[in-house]
C-alpha cells in the first residue's frame, strides 16, 4: 500500500467492513478471509470479488454485524457519503473504531468537520490530496436520521436514491433524447445505462416494443428501475454496459451515455458505449443518442455504423441516430 492513505492506519484484528472502495484502490493489507466489501458499480464490484474479497453490492447485503472495524471511502454526493457512513456505522458495535478516507474533491473536509460535531474523531492524517481520520462509534442514535439516505420520489412518481444519477430528476440530456424518440419504436430494445429507469419508461410507453432490455451498472439506481418501471416487457440487466452482450440481436438501442465513471471523468466511455451498442444490433436496427455538443464521438459511430445522423439538439446536446452496425461508413 506504499503511498496509501491506508497504509497510515492499522485495523484491528477481527472482521473488517470496507464500504465503496474502487478498484484501484490498494487493498493488499487486508486478508480477503477477513473482510466484506460493499460495492454496488459493476466493474469495480467483480474486479475486487476477483481478488478473492466478498464484495455485496449494497449495505443491506452485508452479512452480520460482528465487525471490529470499518472503513468508508467517500463518493463525491454528500448525501451519498453521509449514507455510508451511516450504514458502516450501523454494522459497528459502540467503541468501534470507524475510519473515513477521501480526497479534497470529495468533501474529506467538510466530512471531517461534521463528524467531529458528532463524535470523538482522531488520528487525522493527510497525504496525496486527502485525508484519512477515525471516529469511536458513540453509544445511542448519535448520527442525525436524515445520514441513512432515504429515498425520494422525483417526477411522476419516481423513486430515486443518494448517489445515483440525476437523483433530482430527469437530466436535460435524456429529456432531449426521449423527445426526439420516433412515435413507434422497434420490437426489442436496449437501454444501455438506464438508470433509474425514467428514459425506459417513456421507451415502454410508445408502440411497438416487445422487450427492453435495461443494463445498469450502478446496482442502487437499478433497484430504483425495478421499482420505477414495472412494465412485464423490462428485463434488468445489472452489467457493465461497455461490455454488455445479449444471445440474440437486438433492433433497437438508445442510450445517455457517461463521459465519466463514479469519479474519474474518462472521455474514452463514450465510445466504448458505441461500440457496445454496434456489437447488440442487428445489421438493419437503430441507436438512438444523446451527447454533450463538444464531444467528438462522430468518428467513432463512423467506424461503427454505415448511417450517422444528427436529427435534434441545441448548443448543449446533440441528438444523433445512427444505423447499419457493423458496416462502417466508407471514407
């Protein structure tokens, strides 16, 4: 763990509970026999299973409740770190030793602050633009009841949660894509990075489909889809949409796609979402996207696709619809 936060700290023996670490995270100190880890975003969740830990994709997954100690790596949603925090703290028993690790940019600061409004913090310790600090569980219900992230109902009923995408409603991206949606849509469809499920949902309500299909990384916003769109034709799909493959071709897809990951941006997902989207279609069906105006994702679906088009957008987004997958334009 050389140049680790966590190699400032020195848990306890006994089981550990290890609540959003990423991948790249150094964990080579901890015994896999020893330790649980909460992560709910796909690629990181079978990475780490990978390394041999027991990785459950939500807090209330955990099994048990005998852990010596927890560690929680902060996400960058406030509401989003004050849940996991929450849950941790849930699992531990009253003199506990729960630490909190994050970056600047992800509120280690105001983190730090607000915990020591509420408990006994110590061994606070900096390096590589962030922090690492431990608090003693206190005895009662000493964390604030709004810290256990409840969820919301956005929109026309939706639920949503702490930490998913445009928890607070429908981002302007989407809308711009579902309004630009044809009026009949193919028989089987994909939604590659559905999230809470509000795009599918307007999917579903035009004629035609007979299966959408909807691929979500984030294992939180997936669950909110379940409940959100409730339609007999929805399959889920908990998956890497990068990577997602289905038996059989599908003719329709549409997607939002990120152009960063749960922290990092990455310019290059975008176009692994193309090609994704390339490798589900039949040769005769449709993508349906959105993208923000300056990312150059046109010589991409050029490689992709033998049709590109623009059909909707303004200075913000653009709105594009490309066919012929697998045939790629000629230059």
């Amino acid at each position: 763990m050389a140049g680790s936060r966590l190699e400032l700290i020195a848990p306890p023996a006994g089981r550990l509970l290890l609540v959003g670490p990423r991948a790249t995270e150094d964990l080579q100190g901890f015994a896999p026999d020893d330790t649980v880890v909460v992560q709910g975003f796909r690629p990181d969740h079978d990475a780490l299973a990978g390394r041999g830990f027991r990785v459950v994709p939500t807090p209330a997954a955990v099994p048990g409740a005998d852990f010596a100690a927890a560690i929680v790596f902060l996400p960058r949603a406030k509401a989003e770190a004050r849940a996991r925090v929450a849950a941790a703290a849930a699992r531990l028993a009253p003199g506990a030793s729960l630490w909190v690790d994050g970056q600047k940019t992800d509120g280690i600061d105001s983190m730090l602050r607000d915990l020591r409004a509420l408990a006994a913090v110590d061994e606070v310790q900096s390096r590589a633009h962030g922090k690492i600090m431990r608090l003693t569980v206190p005895q009662g219900d000493w964390l604030p009841a709004d810290w256990a992230g409840a969820e919301r109902v956005v929109g026309d009923g939706f639920v949503t949660a702490p930490g998913v995408f445009s928890a607070d409603a429908a981002d302007p991206a989407s809308q711009a894509l579902a309004a630009a949606l044809p009026d009949r849509m193919p028989t089987r469809v994909v939604d590659l990075g559905a999230g809470w499920g509000w795009l599918s949902a307007l999917v579903l309500a035009r004629p035609g489909v007979e299966t959408l299909h909807l691929v979500e990384a984030d294992a939180v916003a997936l669950d909110c889809a379940r409940r959100n769109v409730t339609d007999p034709r929805a399959v889920f799909h908990w998956a890497d949409a990068t990577s997602f493959r289905l038996p059989d071709p599908v003719n329709g897809v549409v997607m939002n796609p990120p152009f960063h990951d749960t922290r990092s941006p990455d310019p290059h997902l975008g176009a692994r979402f193309i090609r994704a989207a390339a490798g589900l279609l039949t040769g005769a069906g449709r993508l349906w996207m959105v993208a923000n105006r300056h990312l150059p994702y046109e010589p991409v679906l050029a490689e992709h696709f033998a049709q590109v088009q623009e059909i909707a957008g303004d200075a913000r987004f653009k709105v594009i619809t490309a066919t012929g997958a697998g045939r790629p334009r000629r230059r």
